[in-house]
C-alpha cells in the first residue's frame, strides 16, 4: 500500500508541475508549452511564439523548480526539527535560524538607505544578490551560534528555549531599524518577508536547484539517526549513539535546507510545520525510513499546490507565498492539536 502512495505522491508533482507551466495570467495551449519544452529557447521563432517561450522558461519553469526544492526542504528540515525535539509542533524556524536569515536581509535593506543614500530596491539584479548573501550570512550566523551551544546544552527543551530567544531578538532589532528606516527601504523588506518563488530565475536558480540536490540526499543518510533519537535519549544512548553528536548533525542539515531556501525565496511559513504531520497521517508509521522520502514528496507538492494558487489566472500579479501557505498549513496545525487533546 505505501508503494502506491509513493507511486500518487510522484504523478501528483508531474500533474502540479504540469500545471504549473499552463497555468497563469496568460493562457498558453498545452501543444504550445510542449513544442517549446522540447525545443530550446533559441531555436524558438519571433513574435507570439518568442513571449510564450520567454514566459515557460524565464518564469514558469525557474519558479516550479524552485517551488519544488524549497517545499521538499522546509518539509524535511520540519521532519528533523519534530524528531530532535520530539515535539509535533517544531518548525524549520524554531532555533531562530530563519529569523537570522530576516535580520540580515534587514540590516542590507533597511540601512541601506539610511547610509548608503540609495534604496537596495533601486539596484535590481545586484539588490537581490546582496539581499540573497545577506540572508545566509544571518542564517549561518544564528545557525554557528546554536550549533556551539548544542555542544554544551544537554537538554533539548534548554536549546529549544534558546533558539525561540533568538527569534525574539532578531524581531526586536528588526522593529527597531524599521523605525529609523525609510518608507521606501521597508516597503522592500515587506516584500522580501512576504516570501516568493518568482524571485529565483537565471544563474540563482540554478545554483539553489544544485544546492538543495545535493543536500537532500545528504539529510537522508540521518535516517537511521533520527529513528535512534525517536527512543529517547536514554535508550539511543544505550544503543551507543552520542546524543549530542547526533542532534548537532540533525540540526545542522535542517538549519543549512532552512537557510539556503530563506535566503532565496524568503521566509516561507508553515510547510515545514503541516507537511510531516500530513506524511504520517498518509503513512501511519513513525520510521524515518518512510517518512524522509514521503516528506520530501510531499512538501514538493504542497509547495507547488501553493505557487500554482498564488498565480491563478484571473490575479493580477501573485499573491504572497505566505498568505497561501497559511491558508493550507493553519487548519492542520489545529487539527493535530485537537487530535492531542482527545
């Protein structure tokens, strides 16, 4: 029977992505997307033709690839986080890494008018570039931090505790350069923090697409670790795992799939959160051995379920990620705390 599932999850990311690349404020025929995925872009013809290619490839593609590899990261970074911290409502941003990730994009953004005299958002390419770099800079910062104090903390809670203090403080400096910023710098910041899919194209999309393929199948190989930490700390450590070698190397994957995605594609809520809960209700099993892969499937999925929303035809535009994510991820963090309760 999981087979099958696995087997529905995959032709469920084709039909998505399918429609991924049909669907938008322009109509494009099906026979018309596929002449154009099967030729290259500088084989196609002028006029019509050049725009639907121009649109398929420079847009729909870049953004259904990114919306794949972003959802299949925060989904298992969402996994590990729930398994390190045996708590089923831990998120990819609990440590505060993502947190980090907004405070550097702040810091670029939000004194960059005041100091630099020109706005980021006026700088194009070259604004999304410092905007990208400055996110994994916050990110690894507040991920070299709590990796030093993982080393020293035995409790996770104590960590926990730790990590949510982070994301208090780095919303508490981020308030204050909102004050002393212009309207201009904080209406890009808004932007960025409202998190999208259609920021990544080019050369960007390549490289977080390289990215996120390598290291997913690098947090596979924790597998066999986090089913130990599922235990409990007492019976892992009898097994002869060290527990805080493995919860490093956990929080370590989740915190790196966390920044590289919060750095390209913004602060992309609740995936992380919803889609391992949703993975076990579909499998009904706790071994990681299912639930990585299923995980992975799934928040591919909802990632482009939630990006084919945000551009349905009739939009102007697109509405933000976030809106959309929590539309979908809200009603199953309510249901897993009623289920709790019962």
């Amino acid at each position: 029977m999981k087979k099958i599932y696995f087997l529905l999850l995959v032709a469920l990311i084709a039909v998505l992505f399918v429609l991924n690349l049909l669907l938008g404020t322009v109509h494009i025929p099906m026979s018309e997307v596929l002449s154009i995925l099967l030729a290259p872009p500088s084989l196609t013809g002028g006029g019509e033709a050049s725009i639907a290619s121009n649109i398929i490839w420079n847009s729909r593609v870049p953004q259904a690839l990114t919306a794949l590899m972003a959802g299949a990261g925060l989904a298992v970074s969402g996994l590990q986080m729930q398994t390190v911290f045996r708590n089923p409502l831990a998120g990819p941003s609990v440590l505060g890494i993502s947190n980090g990730a907004s405070l550097g994009v702040a810091l670029v953004v939000l004194m960059s008018g005041s100091l630099g005299g020109v706005a980021l958002s006026r700088l194009g390419y070259l604004g999304d570039v410092a905007m990208s770099v400055a996110a994994i800079l916050g990110a690894l910062a507040v991920m070299g931090f709590i990796m030093w104090v993982a080393q020293r903390v035995e409790s996770g809670v104590t960590l926990l505790i730790i990590g949510v203090m982070i994301g208090y403080l780095a919303n508490a400096i981020i308030g204050v350069l909102k004050f002393f910023s212009n309207e201009e710098d904080i209406k890009a910041y808004v932007v960025w923090g409202l998190g999208s899919f259609a920021r990544v194209s080019g050369d960007q999309m390549v490289l977080f697409v390289t990215l996120m393929v390598i290291l997913l199948p690098l947090s596979m190989l924790l597998v066999k670790t986090m089913n130990l930490l599922l235990l409990g700390d007492a019976y892992a450590r009898n097994l002869g795992l060290n527990i805080r070698r493995a919860r490093t190397l956990v929080i370590l994957s989740s915190g790196v799939l966390v920044a590289i995605v919060t750095a390209y594609c913004g602060p992309i809520m609740f995936i992380g959160l919803a889609v391992p809960h949703l993975a076990r209700a579909l499998f009904r099993s706790s071994d990681h051995r299912i639930l990585m892969p299923a995980t992975l499937l799934f928040g591919g999925a909802l990632a482009l379920l939630c990006n084919l929303i945000a551009r349905m035809p009739g939009f102007e535009g697109a509405l933000p990620v976030n809106s959309v994510t929590a539309l979908v991820g809200a009603p199953v963090i309510a249901a897993v705390l009623f289920r709790r309760k019962e």
